[in-house]
DNA sequence: TTTAATATTTAGGTTTGCCTAAAAAATAAT
DNA sequence: ATTATTTTTTAGGCAAACCTAAATATTAAA
C-alpha cells in the first residue's frame, strides 16, 4: 500500500509534531532522515497530493488524519518487534532498533495481530516506548526525566529519550535499565551532573547528557 | 547489501535451474517473477556485471557461487519465516508465503541464526521443503510424487510440490497435509486420477494434477 | 528599514526497476 | 534451404527517490 519511504517519512513526521503546534520543519525532517532538505521538498509535495499531509510552502506540515493513522501503525509494528526481538530471541535493547526499523514496513495485519498477542499484547517496548493498540490507541508518556528530579527523591526507570546503542551501551555498562531504582544524592550546579545510588549498590555520578534522556517515575 | 529485487531474481534464478543444466531462460524468469522479458534483461545485465550470475546474450543464465549463496540464504530466511508463522502465531500453510516474501529480505545474520534456534533448527518448512542451516547446506528432495505411485502402495506425505493457496486449502479440505497416510486403491489409465484412502478413514479420487504436485515417501 | 543569514524551494540530473514497441537472433516448420 | 514463429535484446521512456547548485522566502541583525 505504502512504500517504505513513505512509510519512515510519515513516521519522522509524527515524531517530529509530539508537542510541537507548528508541526515539522524540512530541515527537521531532513535530519531526522538522514537525507537533504529538497528531497524532503520533493517527498512533501507527493504526500501532500496523497492527502497524508497538510503541506504549505515555507510553511511546516502537519498530518492528516489518515498520515498520523499509518505512523502510528508502522510505530505500532516497530515496537512489539522490538519487542519480541528481546523476549524472544534474547537481543540487547541496543541491537533492536535497527532490525526493527526494516521490520516495521512488513504489510500483514494478521501478523501484526498475532504477534502482538503472541508477546502478551505488551505495553511497553523495551526502551519504555508505549506500543499503540490496534487501533491506534496509546497513552502518553508522563514526561519526568531524571534532570528533574531534587535531592533525595527515589526513582525507578521508566524510559530513555536517545535510543542510540551507544547511550543505551553506556547505560549497561553502568547497570542502569528499565526498572532499575535511583536515589538522588546530590546535583552539581556547574555541569548540571547528579550523583546517584543506582539499586541500592553503586555510587555514581551521571551527567547531564545522561541525566536529560532518563524518563522515570516517582516513588 | 542487496536490495528486494536483486534477491528475488536470484531466488527464481536457482530455483529455475534446479535439475535443468542450461541455466534458466529470460522468459521463464520474466514469467516466475511476473515481469516482462525486457524488464529481465535489463536486470541480467546488472547481475552479470556485479558478478552475481554468468550472462550470455541468448544463451541462459547460470548463478556464480556468490549468486548462489544470496539465493539460498534468501531461501533459508524464506522458510524459516514460514515455520515460525505456522508454528508460533498459528498460520495455515496457504497463508504464509506471501508474508515470507516480504520477510525473506529482513537483513541480519544474527536474526536468522536465533530465529533458526527459536524454531529449534527445524529440517522443513510448512510445505516440506528442506531448510538450509547457516552454511546453505541442505538436503536435495527425494523427488517422488504421488502420480508414480503404484497400486496397493502405502505412501506418507512429505511435500507439495505447487505451494499456492488454491491447491493448499484443497488439500485441507480433503483432509491431506504433512504426514497424512495414503494408500493407493486404483489408478484410472483415462485421466491419471487415482483412487486413495485418506489416514485409513476417507476413500477420495485425486485428479492427476493433484497427484503430480504432492511428494511422498512410500512405506 | 535595509541588510545579512538561514530556511526552503526549484531546476536539472542520476540510479533503479519497470514498461511498450521495434529490431535482431534463434528455433521450428515447410 | 527458405520461411515463419518464437525468444530475446535494444531503444526510448516513465516514476520513485535521491542528489547538487541556484533561486527565492523568511527570519534575524544592524
Ligand atoms: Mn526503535
Ligand atoms: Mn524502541
Ligand atoms: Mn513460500
Ligand atoms: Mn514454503
């Protein structure tokens, strides 16, 4: 039905519009796509005559109904295989993006179906990400990151903001993952890093970059 | 590495060349893939220049040993699909090939080799047709079919040779699928039909266009 | 407000994979 | 051995998705 570029352009769309009133930018889009900003002129005038997209030059874009209905499918379709790559096939959460990136674009909806109930119709994805229902229906994140949070507070994990495998490395290597309890010991003023107890043990200091892309909860 | 068309000519390409040693024809390819002749030329060029297959105008083409290896990799990830549809969201057999062919091209060596063990290294796909292992090794079929059968003969179903939907969701409604035991009671010289009794129970004439696209194994 | 910087679009071009119509080669029929 | 038929290739073109370079709008700065 959709290409795949389709696909990834309306997806990077209705990312780029959480929020935002305005909608996306070219240079936004671009970026995000890894590609140039009269691509995205060109991409923007064909998904404008489909009517997936409102588009006015100079003008940023914005969804139609029928736009944000496929994003939502194709993040629908990202997440519970990213799930089942780490459930059941035992994949680090770093590893999963870029597969799920290929298998989101698969057409079958019966299979979409099947896997979400196969996987126990999960929530969440495993970077937190809360994974849209079949029809289209998910709840939005309680934005708190960890920057947030004052002195002495406890947190549990619920989330991180950058899912490169490289941020998602690092948080391993410090033992920090979905679930994982933080106390706040101490938050420098200087280089905006906290000092943290991570599960009770480790003592470590994080910094800000870490810091501004933990989502978590209050205790 | 290679995109969807590149995989899908190869794939018809050795498929085509199974048994036959003069390679597969323009037209037949053309046909396999439901594209047209010129269409295929123009590809053939490209493959042979990228070394994936031996060209000679007018002459057929043959796979090298790295165009080899990309079809029954494809294969490989092709029927692994297949049984992980069937066997763990509960597909029927005339249901999966389609969504196979879109998964065939999800690139990630380390995917398939866990998909593979997931699936506990399965021999065969849904339809009995050998599985590759990592190597790309695998079985040549014994290539009975039920048409060379003789009378009195007790023969267990092993493959089919058409796997479309059609000739599939017959076969289940005769009650004919892996496994099933048949045993010949009569051949009709007239029109190759042959008289069977299904798993001891159902006494059924199968047409000879039923009984030359069903592999068995006799007893 | 006029100028400078930035963002966006247009113009023109490439590659991939496909098409139809016409030419050429190979094979079959007389 | 010609002639007819079939198969295959070539020629010319099209759509999708991308690019660079140049033109135009918008926004920020002076
Ligand atoms: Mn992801
Ligand atoms: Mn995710
Ligand atoms: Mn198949
Ligand atoms: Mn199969």
């Amino acid at each position: 039905m959709y290409t795949f570029t389709e696909e990834n352009y309306l997806k990077a769309i209705h990312f780029l519009s959480q929020g935002s009133e305005k909608g996306a930018t070219t240079n936004a889009i671009a970026e995000r796509l890894e590609t140039k900003a009269a691509s995205v002129s060109d991409m923007l005038k064909k998904l404008s005559d489909k009517d997936l997209l409102i588009y006015k030059k100079y003008q940023g874009v914005k969804l139609t109904a029928k736009g944000k209905e496929i994003a939502i499918k194709t993040v629908r379709k990202h997440r519970l295989w990213e799930v089942f790559l780490v459930d059941k096939l035992g994949f680090g959460w770093e590893e999963v993006h870029e597969v799920a990136e290929q298998l989101e674009h698969i057409q079958s909806v019966k299979l979409t179906d099947r896997l979400d109930s196969y996987l126990g119709n999960p929530k969440y994805d495993p970077h937190g990400d809360p994974i849209p229902d079949d029809a289209g229906n998910f709840p939005k994140r309680t934005e708190t990151t960890l920057e947030e949070c004052e002195i002495n507070s406890e947190v549990i994990i619920r989330g991180v903001k950058d899912t490169s495998p490289e941020f998602l490395r690092y948080l391993e290597k410090l033992g920090i993952g979905l679930g994982a309890k933080l106390m706040v010991e101490e938050k420098e003023e200087f280089d905006g890093s906290m000092r943290v107890k991570i599960n009770s043990t480790s003592d470590t200091s994080l910094s800000a970059a870490v810091c501004t892309n933990l989502f978590v909860k209050q205790l």
